[in-house]
C-alpha cells in the first residue's frame, strides 16, 4: 500500500524551494516553489539552543545570513533578528535584492502551520536522538505526518522516525542506499523484497558510478520504492532522467522542471 505522501505521486521536488532564483530555505523561495508548480518542498532542519527547529540547511549561519556561528547556540528570538537572505545574490555578488525585506528563518512548526497543505522532504541533519524525538512529536502535533517524507544520512534517525510514526514515509538513510546499492551491483536483491525507507534519494552519478542507471531504475520500481535523485538543474538531464522512469527529480529550478515535466510525461 502506498504512503498517503505519494498520492498524486510527486514529480517535482524544490530543493530548499525556488533557491535557484530565491534566498533558500525561507518563506518566499517556498512560495515562488509551489506558484512554479513544485510537488514537494525540500528543505533541512537544525535544532537550537532553546529547543526549537529552524529551517536551514547549514548548521552555520555566514553562509546564507548577517549572522555568524552555530545554529545551535542561538534561540529562535535571536536567529529572528537576522538576514536570513542577507548573502542572497541572483548575479554572483553584484546585487542582493532581498537585503533588508524582513526575510527570517522560519521554525519547523511555522513551516508546516504557514504550508498547510504542502508536501515536505525533510533533511534531519542532528544525530542526538532525543532531538529527533521532539522532531517526530511537533509532526504528530501539527498532524503533518501524511505530508512528510522524512531524510537523513544517518539510519538511527530513520529507525526512530519510522517507529514513533508508522505511517509516515521516509527515504533510505546513507546506510541503507549503500547497502542496497551492493546488493544492486551483486545481483543479490532478488533475495530482498521488504525495505523499511520508500525512497530512494539519490545523485545520478557517484564518481564514475551511474547510480540511477536504467537497471537501477527497473528494479527498484519492480520493488515497490521510488527513485529520486537530485540535484538536477539542467534541461537536458531533466528530460532524460524524466524519460529513463524516475520518480522525482530534485531541482532548484523548480519552474524549469514543471514544465518538463508536462512536457515529457503530459
């Protein structure tokens, strides 16, 4: 039986939202995403010093904001009083048009009550797992569970998530795509037929591995899972894996990928 995540099934995956064209990981770039015609929102989550979740994919904030340090040694109070698209720029450093506009981070539990009807790809990035139990309760709490696919490297988070919320869906950890992935290449998945993730989220090229060849492709739909690989913002990678039978395609240039996707799959 499919997770009520994949119904329609998803096509187009924002990476951190329309980031391409927009400061990532903040409320314009996820709306600009879903005006674009994006499926689902990629996004990542960091714990801070006063217990909450904040939606950004670095653990650091010079990257993207007016701010430094970690994530984790500032309260949501304080990480709203910064730029969360301070060092945003569309022209590689001439402009940065989104400067002083009242852009923030946003917390985990704004997202999904701002989004009510949004799906989400969720990177957990901690490996505290007391953290990812207050992470599985504010899901519970928002009753976002049908519309989550929960991510992360580390397969103790997957294995915490999947049985405090049966139901939701959630890709395959680092872990298990590697181990799959062995099992792929040796021929030996005929003797596996039942995997804990549903996705499997992965880049169409390893070094000089072809990871999301067409085999790969075929046998795991013949498995039941997905096949989603990102990050994908060329046109002409977007029209050849769209017609190789992947699932999804992660992009940062979710306006591009939607209108290939109606293109290539009507």
């Amino acid at each position: 039986m499919d997770r009520h995540f994949f119904i329609p099934e998803p096509r187009v995956i924002a990476h951190r939202g329309a980031s391409g064209a927009y400061p990532e990981n903040t409320e314009l770039s996820f709306r600009k995403a879903i005006e674009s015609g994006a499926d689902v929102i990629e996004t990542d989550i960091h714990f801070t010093k006063d217990r909450n979740f904040v939606i950004a994919h670095d653990g650091e904030l010079e990257r993207v904001s007016d701010g430094g340090g970690p994530i984790a040694e500032r309260t949501v109070e304080e990480l709203k009083k910064l730029d969360a698209a301070y060092r945003f720029s569309p022209d590689g450093g001439t402009t940065f048009p989104w400067r002083g506009k009242g852009i923030t981070f946003m917390t985990l539990e704004e997202m999904l009550t701002s989004f009510p009807d949004t799906r989400f790809n969720i990177d957990l990035k901690t490996k505290n797992a007391a953290q990812v139990k207050h992470y599985a309760a504010i899901i519970g709490r928002c009753g976002a569970a049908d519309r989550v696919l929960t991510a992360s490297e580390y397969t103790p988070n997957l294995r915490a998530v999947r049985k405090a919320i049966p139901g939701m869906a959630t890709s395959f950890s680092l872990g298990e795509a590697l181990w799959y992935y062995f099992l792929f290449r040796a021929g030996l998945l005929f003797m596996k037929n039942r995997f804990a993730g549903d996705a499997l989220q992965v880049p169409e090229f390893l070094g000089p591995s072809n990871i999301a060849s067409d085999a790969f492709i075929d046998v795991s739909h013949r498995k039941g899972l997905r096949v989603h690989v990102w990050t994908v913002n060329e046109e002409k990678d977007m029209r050849r894996l769209l017609k190789s039978g992947v699932d999804a395609i992660v992009s940062d240039r979710p306006e591009v990928l939607a209108g290939i996707v109606k293109e290539v799959l009507g």
